[in-house]
C-alpha cells in the first residue's frame, strides 16, 4: 500500500469518531435526549437548540487522537422577559445536568457546562439569540459578558470545497491537520485552523498526501518539527540525482502523525 493509500485509510477510518450511521445515530439520539432532559427541566426558558461544530462538519476526532475533542450543543435562552448573565444560565445547565446525569462528568468549563457519556464528550453552550434584520447569536465572553457568534458559520465552505475537490481530500486532510495539531499540544486553535484550512487555494488534482503536506506547511511551516519533518520528505521523495526513498518518506510522516501505520 502506498503512503497515499496509508494517510487516507488513516483519515477515513482511524481518526473518524463515527465510523457509519450506527454510530451517528447513537451520538444523535444521546443529543436528542439531552436536548428533551434541558428542556422539560427549563421550559420556555429555553429558545432553541443549535447542533454546531466539528461534529456537524464530520472533522470531529476520537479522543484517542485529540483529547480535546467534542460534540458541541448551543442552548439559546429565551430572553424576552429579560436577559441573564452568561454565569447564571450556565448553572442553570449545570444544575439540570447534574441531577439527570449523577453518574456522568459534569462540570463548568468556559464557556461551557461539559458531560461525558459512553467516552463522549458534550459541551453545552448557553446563549441567547438578537432577531433584528436576521439572527444575532451571542455566547458567554470574558468576565462574564456576551461576544457574538455565527454557529456552523464554515459547515457550508467546507462541504462545497470537499466537494468540488472531490475524494473527500479537504475533509481528509483537516483530520490529518487536527490529529498533528494535537499531538503537537495544540499550538493552534482548531476551529480557526479549520477555518484556515478551508480559506486556502487549492490548484490542481492533488492527492491526500500532496495536499496534507502543502497544508501543514502553510498553516505550521515555520515550527522546528514541521519544518524539519517536510524538508526531510521532500529530500527523501528524490531529484533526478537522488533516488525516492519511500519508507523514509513514511517515518517523517509518522513523527508527524503519531499512530499512523
């Protein structure tokens, strides 16, 4: 199998949290149920409930490779008998979750109330919702204020690109990127590299392979161990006086890439 082949076997079924709808299925309906918990306990004070984040985009990765990886719910207060701080809705969530869920983790984690179920994780964001020429979003902020939000903001980029790039390569190569970033110890914030990611030019039909390289090296080219890593496998994939030297190729990749085989 060629290194191509390994990074898209890799990307498509090791660093993939849902492998098939089974399992989708089963993370919706833990979703469903939280949602049907939050809302018999608090009524109409809650607006609406926006599923966002990597797990709507499919880029989302186990926590074998990315311990920081989670499924995201937005609940959206009603405000229209007054609006709340960010802190009070927060334990509003806290207090409904911890009673539903006693034997589950379940704690305060700006700007979120956070719940493990079946080694998932769930952070569940308060916030409220502007309706003045369209939908304004705002989530908690620093010192217990509001900033605002555009949820599921790239999902659509992200689909048209994959799309027109075609072989699921954009989408395979952000997984590649986020299972890097996190073994690297999260140097960049990972919704801003997919966005990153997704906002490059792409030319020409690269592979999996061609497209990962070229897109960590934009995005963390100037980092010691990227950069040493990417200059070694250029050298190793040979010139018209060097011959290519494969399994070298594949050990840089894998410093890169760690359980990748």
């Amino acid at each position: 199998m060629g290194i191509n082949s390994k990074l898209v076997a890799f990307s498509q079924n090791d660093l993939v949290l849902s492998h098939n709808e089974t399992e989708r299925e089963k993370i919706n309906a833990s979703l469903g149920q939280l949602e049907k918990i939050l809302k018999d306990k608090l009524g109409s004070n809650v607006k609406e409930f926006i599923r966002f984040g990597s797990f709507t985009r499919n880029t989302i990765l186990p926590r074998k490779y990315d311990s920081k990886s989670d499924v995201d719910l937005m609940v959206v207060f009603n405000t229209s008998t007054g609006k709340k701080t960010p802190g009070t809705y927060r334990k509003n969530l806290l207090d409904v979750i911890s009673v539903a869920y006693p034997l589950s983790v379940s704690k305060k984690d700006f700007p979120a109330v956070k719940l493990e179920l079946n080694h998932i994780m769930f952070d569940i964001v308060p916030a409220y919702c502007e309706e003045f020429w369209g939908k304004s979003y705002y989530i908690p902020s620093s010192n217990d204020s509001w900033s605002s939000t555009t949820p599921n903001d790239i999902n659509d980029s992200l689909a048209s690109k994959n799309s027109q790039y075609g072989n699921n390569v954009i989408r395979n190569t952000i997984r590649l990127c986020k299972h890097w970033n996190a073994s690297a110890g999260y140097p960049l914030e990972s919704y801003l590299m997919e966005k990153d990611i997704i906002n490059l030019t792409y030319w020409g039909n690269e592979d999996t392979y061609e497209r990962f390289l070229k897109t960590l090296n934009s995005i963390a080219g100037t980092r010691p161990g990227v950069r040493q890593a990417l200059d070694y496998i250029q050298q190793y994939k040979g010139s018209w006086s060097q011959t290519a030297n494969e399994a070298k190729q594949f050990e840089w990749l894998q410093k890169l890439l760690p359980g990748l085989k």
